[in-house]
C-alpha cells in the first residue's frame, strides 16, 4: 500500500506518526466500500481470491491499528511511569547527595576530634614519663634520707650508750671521791666523833 499510512516489508511494518492516523483511518473506510462494491457487483465475481485476500488485508489493517492505539497507549503509560521515575531519582540523588555532606562533615569532625585525642594522649604519656621520673628520684632521695636517719640514728644511739657508760662511771668515781674526802675529813683534829666512819 502506497498512501504513507504504513509500510510492509517481509520481516517487518512500520507505522505512520500519531499525526498521520486521521488520514490512514479515512484510507482504510474508502478501501472497505469500495471491497464492499467489489463483493456484490455482479461483475466481478471472478475476483473472489482476491477479495479473500482483501479481506485478510483488511482484518490485518485493523489488528495493527488496533496494534499501534496500544503501543501509544503503553508509551504514553511509560512515559508517565519514566517521568515518576527520573522524579524519584532526582529525589534519591538530592539524599545522596546531602548524606555524602554529612558523611564528609563527620568525617572532619572525627578527624579533629582523633587529632585532639591523639594530642591529649601525647600529653598525658608525657606527664607520666615526668611523673615516673619525679617519682624515682623522690624514691631515691628518701632511700638516701633512711640510710642518712638510720646511721645517725645508730650513732647517736652508740653515743648515748657511751655517755651513759661515762656517766655510770663518773658517779662511781664522784661517790669514791666524796667517801674519801669523808675520811679525810673525819680524821682531822677537832672533826666531830659522829662524822668517823
């Protein structure tokens, strides 16, 4: 067929855009009166085949245009479907996007926050070495303080015992003299009787 309605092939048909559908259906009503014609005009019963195959044609034609009226309808459908779903994905995009934000800012965040940890943690294994080293030395000062205390202590208790000694014997001494120094006097003239021992 020839009228730019549609085109057949062996494999295939093409059909005509939504504008020229109008016409296509105008050339389809003329070709079924003039088969209807053709099917009770007395002279042409010879063309029976032929009017077999119209009308295969014809049940054909109208499949398709049937055919074409649902893929326009599913197009429009997908379409609309296509629409909603490039909405959808914008959508999605514009939350990806605004969690990727987030995930950046907490990501800086944790940095700062890891850096400052890691500072404070520097500081504090520094306090520690300064501590321990405070410590030792202080242990070691004391140590050197109680060895200090403990020989003067030791010594002062040898010089008390020295002195106690020295002590203990300077009364003996200082008794030994008094009883001589009594006899001494008990035997000078005119020493009373009562002070002879």
């Amino acid at each position: 067929m020839t009228d730019g309605t549609f085109h057949r092939s062996q494999d295939s048909v093409t059909f005509a855009p939504p504008e020229s559908q109008s016409n296509f259906l105008l050339n389809i009503a003329g070709f079924l009166t003039l088969r209807e014609e053709a099917r009770f005009n007395p002279g042409w019963f010879t063309i029976a085949p032929m009017l077999q195959d119209l009308d295969q044609l014809a049940a054909r034609i109208g499949q398709l245009v049937q055919r074409t009226r649902q893929l326009h309808a599913e197009r429009d459908a997908l379409r609309l479907r296509l629409n909603d779903f490039e909405a959808e994905q914008r959508v999605l995009k514009q939350r990806a996007a605004d969690r990727e934000a987030e995930i950046v800012t907490l990501q800086s965040k944790l940095q700062d926050h890891d850096g400052a940890v890691t500072a404070m943690l520097e500081q504090a294994q520094q306090a520690e070495i300064v501590l321990r080293e405070q410590l030792a030395r202080e242990t070691a000062e004391r140590q050197a303080l109680e060895s200090r205390f403990s020989a003067r202590e030791t010594e002062l208790q040898g010089n008390l015992q020295t002195r106690d000694t020295e002590l203990q014997r300077l009364r003996v001494a200082a008794a030994s003299a008094r009883e001589r120094i009594d006899a001494v006097l008990a035997r000078l003239p005119g020493a009373p009787s009562g002070e002879q021992h």
